[in-house]
C-alpha cells in the first residue's frame, strides 16, 4: 500500500482520537511493519508500547496518564497524580499512582513508571471516580474529594504535609463540599483520622 494512503489513514485515526493503538491502526488496514516504516521516517511518533500519533499533531494534556489508562485499564488514577490533574496544591507527580485490585498483577511496562497502590474494597474502584476524555481515551481518575480523602488513607506515603495542603485549598475554595469528604471518609474507613483536621479548618 502506497506509503500516502497509510498516513491518509493515520489521519484519519487521529482525528477520532490523537494517541492511536497499534491494533486500531491495524484494523483500519495499516500493517504493524508501515506504523514502523512511518515512524523511522519521522511522520509518527511512538509514544508509548503499541501508542502513535501523527507527528503534526498537537499535543494534548497528561500524556503519561493517557498511556498508563490505555496499558492499565483496570488502574485508577489517584493520590498525587489525581491531585495534580486537579490542580491542587503544589506537589508534582514524577509517577502515574495507579490503584489496583489486590490481586491484580503488577504491570510490567517501562513508560509511563508506575506507583501502584493496592485496595480490596469493591467501592474503592467505583465512589468518587470519574471518567475523562483525554485524547479520546477514557482515563479513570478520583474527584478532588475523594482523591483528599485517599491521601489521609495513604498519609505515610504521601506524607501529612501534602494531605493537609489539600485540604486547607479544598475548604477554601469550595466550603460546600465538607459533606462529600465526610461521606467518603466513613465509606472508606478515614473518618477517624480526618475529623479533628476537618474540625480545626473548617
């Protein structure tokens, strides 16, 4: 197939969604060999295991949480990656923390690294989780309240230090969402150690 029909194609792909799949490339009839012709000749980029996009594309946000959704679907994005997808606070995330299942397998990717933290609670994977479009892919990520309250669960991980910073920009900017935070601190076993600090801001 004439080398101006695959990135004809690819285009077309990415206008559906920037970040395409190997495989998707593959369905819509361009071979696995011509996506690495086409990326040695500088129209593709790889950017991820199995991830491409047309190299004149423009770029999109949170590059590394698309490709940790795409090659970790059962994952969701928490803790310091949520925060900073929010926009709270200061802290910044070298790793995609993904939340697994306890039994779930421990990934083995190279890109994007991974922090992965473990729950056997079922609604750990489903209070306070929302779906973003990102790319065109679905990346799973807590709200900003839950994401807090997931920080006091894992405060000697991510240290007291961050959990507090959260809050304090939490209550300050939207004083109305205390009822969300309690809620799922006590669905989520951290009401007791989250109540004195909620008390002492708020």
């Amino acid at each position: 197939m004439p080398i101006v029909s695959q990135v004809q194609k690819m285009k077309a792909l990415g206008r559906r969604t920037p970040v395409v799949r190997a495989s998707d490339a593959v369905r819509a009839g361009i071979p696995r060999t011509s996506l690495v012709r086409l990326t040695e000749s500088g129209v593709v980029e790889r950017v991820g295991r199995g991830l491409y996009r047309l190299a004149e594309g423009e770029g999109y946000e949170h590059p590394d949480l698309v490709e940790a959704a795409v090659r970790v679907p059962k994952g969701v994005v928490v803790l310091l990656s949520a925060l900073v997808f929010h926009g709270i606070g200061t802290q910044t995330a070298r790793q995609v923390w993904m939340q697994l299942p306890a039994n779930y397998p421990t990934p083995k990717i190279g890109h994007p690294p991974l922090r992965i933290v473990r729950s056997r609670k079922p609604e750990a994977f489903t209070l306070g989780v929302e779906t973003h479009r990102i790319a065109g892919h679905a990346v799973r990520i807590t709200d900003p309240e839950r994401t807090i309250v997931d920080c006091f669960r894992h405060r000697g991980t991510v240290t007291l230090e961050v959990c507090l910073e959260a809050l304090r920009e939490r209550l300050r900017n939207r004083r109305q969402c205390l009822t969300v935070l309690e809620n799922y601190a006590r669905k989520l076993g951290a009401w007791r150690v989250m109540k004195p600090y909620l008390e002492a801001l708020s």
